[in-house]
C-alpha cells in the first residue's frame, strides 16, 4: 500500500511539473502552433490568424491549468494518506 502511494506522489509531482511547463510556456507553444497553420493554410487574413494565435495560446494555458490541479490534488491526497499510515 505503501508503496502506491508514493507511486501517486510522484505521478502527482510528475502531472504538476508539467502543467506548470505548459502553463508558463503558452505563449511560445501557442504561437508556434499558430505559425504551423499559417503555413499549412498558406496565408491568412490578419485577424484571424491572431484569433488562431489567442485560441491556442488559451488551449495550452487551460490544458496546463488541468494538468497542474490534477498533479497537486493528486499529491497532497497521496501524500495525506501517507502520514496517516506512517502515524498509525
């Protein structure tokens, strides 16, 4: 049981570090990916090629903000149900 546990904290750690990456680094994802279609479409009007830049960006900054509420939600229950087994 014990270690399970310490399986889902890593697990946990591991889902928050990512989240965390795809969080701060949205930006640069976002607009990478924009680029990408840009180039696939060959060309597109202006507004909407930022309306592509804004909708990835918001992707990886929703998708990060999953990743890193699932790793932390999953460490500290984890990590709770640890010290009461260590305790007990």
């Amino acid at each position: 049981m014990k270690k399970k546990l310490q399986g889902f904290v890593i697990i946990g750690a591991l889902f928050s570090l990512l989240g965390v990456i795809l969080t701060l680094s949205s930006v640069s994802l976002g607009s990478s990916m924009a680029d990408s279609w840009l180039a696939s479409r060959g060309g597109a009007d202006t507004a909407y090629y930022h309306l592509m830049v804004k909708s990835y960006i918001n992707s990886f900054l929703v998708a990060g903000g999953i990743m890193l509420v699932f790793g932390l939600m999953l460490t500290s229950l984890a990590a709770f149900k640890l010290m009461n087994i260590m305790e007990g």
